[in-house]
C-alpha cells in the first residue's frame, strides 16, 4: 500500500490526524495530496471544419472524496490489526518458551483437573502435546476431558515408577 502511494500511506492517519489539530490558515490537507479533488482535463473534440480542437478544462473527481475516506479507515484498521497480530506473537513466544504459562492456562482454563496432574503432564510433554490437550479440551466435555487427563497422569507415574526404582505419588488416588 505504502509502494502504490509513494511512500505516503505509512504516515498517512498521522498525517490527517495532524491536519484536524492544526490552524486553518497555515494547514496543508495530506489527503488532497493523495486524493486531488480537482484536476486539469484536457479534451480533444472535432471542430466544424474536421479537425481536432483541444479543450482544457478543471475536472473534479468525486470519486478521491469517498476513496480519500476509505483510505484513512483502512490505515487506522492496518494500525489495529498490526498491534493486535504484535501481542498474539508475543503471547504464542511466552507460552512456548514458558511450562509454567502452559500450566497456568491449563490450571484456569480446566479447574476440574488437579493441580499435580496437570503439572505432572505439562512438565512430561512438550509443546505440541500441550496444544493438542488445550483443544482437546476446548472439544470435549469437561468431566470426559478430566477423566482422561487423569487416567495420562498416572500412566505416566506408573511410567516413573518402573522407570525410576518405585515413587509413589497421591495422583493415583484421584
């Protein structure tokens, strides 16, 4: 958008902003320097005797009011997306950088399920599996999804059990 309007579109709503603060007297308008509201036309018609006569005239272009609007609505909607796509990055960078963010939405999210089950689980897996159990609890009902976060808890403490020599933990009671 900024390479069709030549380098203008990146300040545009600035630009008007900056326009309605300004004094009327000394304020140049930024969207008539994109959107010209009047022009020199010129026409070519045939005369009496045949040949072609050239008319100048002043054009104006409706059209580059409405366009003019359209545009400052869509640099503002650009801005909010662009802030909005800016923090949803840096919420996906935290949760895959960061088990204990994974634990925490997972802790809010599903309160049926225990605490330890659900810190068991996140610190076993990884980030994939993670995403598959959050929608896979987004799709299930809520007291199937818990029984089945259960049941992988303690798989995966008998896992450590026979792994690790015999640990016994209180999540097998749940």
């Amino acid at each position: 958008m900024n390479r069709f309007f030549d380098g203008a579109f990146l300040t545009f709503g600035i630009d008007v902003l900056n326009f309605m603060d300004s004094d009327e007297e000394d304020r140049v308008d930024p969207m008539i320097l994109i959107f010209p509201r009047m022009t020199k036309c010129t026409f070519y018609k045939y005369g009496v005797s045949g040949e072609v006569e050239k008319h100048d005239a002043i054009c104006i272009l409706p059209l580059n009011v409405v366009n003019e609007k359209i545009y400052v609505f869509l640099w503002f909607w650009f801005i909010i997306l662009a802030c909005l796509t800016f923090a949803t990055i840096i919420y996906r960078i935290i949760i895959i950088f960061s088990p204990r963010m994974r634990v925490y939405l997972l802790r809010i999210r599903y309160r049926l399920i225990r605490k330890d089950a659900i810190d068991l689980i996140v610190r076993r897996s990884k980030m994939g599996d993670w995403f598959l159990f959050y929608m896979l609890g987004e799709n299930v009902d809520s007291v199937i999804f818990r029984d089945v976060m259960q049941e992988l808890a303690n798989r995966l403490l008998k896992h450590n059990f026979h792994h690790m020599g015999g640990f016994k933990s209180d999540i097998q009671d749940a």
